[in-house]
C-alpha cells in the first residue's frame, strides 16, 4: 500500500512539473505573439507614413 502511495506521488509530481513547464512555454509564446503583433503594428505606423 505504502509503496503505491509512493509511485503516486512521484507520478503527481512529475505531472506539475510538466504542467509548469507547459505553462511557461504558453507564456512565452504568449509574449513571442504580443511583440509580433506590436513590431508588425510598429512596422505598419511607419508604411503608413511613407505613403501619405
């Protein structure tokens, strides 16, 4: 019984870690895709300029 318990928290465990990992990658790419969209918007502004 004891050593199931055992396997189960190691299982637990490694699930969050995963699930950290997971979250930090969202992250991540969440800011990768607001800087692209600023830069593109930064990028239009400037076009926009040129041609009027």
């Amino acid at each position: 019984m004891r050593k199931q318990r055992d396997k189960h928290n190691k299982l637990v465990t490694r699930r969050k870690r995963e699930d950290r990992r997971e979250c930090f990658a969202m992250a991540l790419l969440t800011i990768f895709f607001a800087f692209m969209i600023i830069v593109v918007m930064l990028g239009l502004g400037q076009v926009w300029e040129m041609i009027y």
